[in-house]
C-alpha cells in the first residue's frame, strides 16, 4: 500500500516510547501490505474500526490516539486524514 500523509504521524511519536515504537510497526506494515478487502485489514489489525466505508481507525498503542484513514483498494493507497487524541 502506498501511504500518504505520513507526516500527520510526527506528533503522535512524541508521546512516549510505545506510541513511537507502534506508528514506525504500523508505517511499516501498511508499505508492506496489499490489502483487497476490508477482511484483509481486520487480519492484520483485528482492532481497526471501519466506521464509514473507505474509512478506518486504527488505536495507537500507548496512548488514546487513533490514526483515522481512508484506504482505497483499487489504488492500493492508505490517505491518512488525521490523528486524534481521544
């Protein structure tokens, strides 16, 4: 997938040791993956929520952050639309 918007990520890796660790897994497995279908998602990240269709959360790991997306599978892309503290 190609992943766009990666800049929205910075803040999010100063919040503490863990959420820095999640967002450069997570950058890394979304470059990686080609997702199809939402089910492919769910397999990766069984946690993500799809609360639009095209649009899924995903909660960052060590704080109350959610990476919000909107992922397009005919172009393989993931839009990342903003990160929200909860």
């Amino acid at each position: 997938m190609k992943l766009l918007g990666r800049n929205r990520l910075d803040n999010v890796k100063n919040f503490n040791v863990s959420s820095k660790v999640w967002v450069n897994v997570w950058s890394t497995e979304v470059d990686a993956a080609s997702w199809r279908t939402v089910q492919d998602i769910k397999e990766q990240f069984p946690t993500v929520s799809n609360p639009a269709n095209g649009m899924f959360n995903f909660k960052v790991d060590g704080c109350s952050a959610i990476v919000e997306t909107v992922i397009d599978f005919n172009v393989l892309s993931v839009l990342i639309i903003a990160v929200k503290v909860l």
